[in-house]
C-alpha cells in the first residue's frame, strides 16, 4: 500500500498498491467493503492519491512511470473513470499529490 485517502463525503477509502486503485465503501459501522472491478490501472508505482474538493475528480501520483492518472470520481457510487488524456507526465521524480479548492473571489 502506497497512499490513502477518504471522500469528501466520507463514503469511499481509496487505496494505492502496485497493481492500481482500490475502492472501498465505508459502512455505517466503519466495515470497508471493496467494490467490484478493483483495482483500476493507473501507472507504475503508484505512492499518492488525492481527491479534488468537490469530489469529482481523482489524481494518482506515479512514481515508478513518472506520471499522473487522472480520474473522474462519482462520490455517489465510487467509480473511477479515466480523464482523457490521462496519464499526464509528471517527470522523473513524481512523489506525493495534493489537491486544493479553487479560491473563492
């Protein structure tokens, strides 16, 4: 396990390991669940993921392939889809990824 991180809602974890994303859903109870289809593919070596404030969009850091995946994320269901032209170079050193709200004005 590389990384983990929990919607904004508090309904997903996502989990990074070699093999890509795992999703899991939180019960009431705290029980996590993996949802069907796991693991979804990002790059090699995954050791970050992020969820945007919004809850629409995953980014998972690729150290190994020195890249980024993106993903769009349903907060209601947990699934994962690929951004369009993701993965996104990221160089030779990629490690760790953050997201942040887009300022109010």
């Amino acid at each position: 396990m590389a990384a983990v991180t929990v919607s904004k809602n508090g309904k997903f974890a996502l989990v990074t390991a070699e093999q890509g994303v795992f999703v899991y859903s939180i019960g009431n109870s705290g029980v996590l669940t993996l949802l069907p289809g796991a693991p979804v593919g990002a790059g090699t070596g995954p050791n970050g993921i992020s969820i945007d404030s919004t809850d629409s969009f995953v980014y998972v850091v690729n150290g190994g392939s020195g890249n980024v995946s993106g993903f769009l994320f349903s907060d209601q269901t947990g699934i994962l889809t690929s951004v369009a032209g993701s993965p996104f170079n990221a160089g030779p050193y990629a490690a760790g990824i953050a997201t942040s709200p887009v300022p109010k004005k």
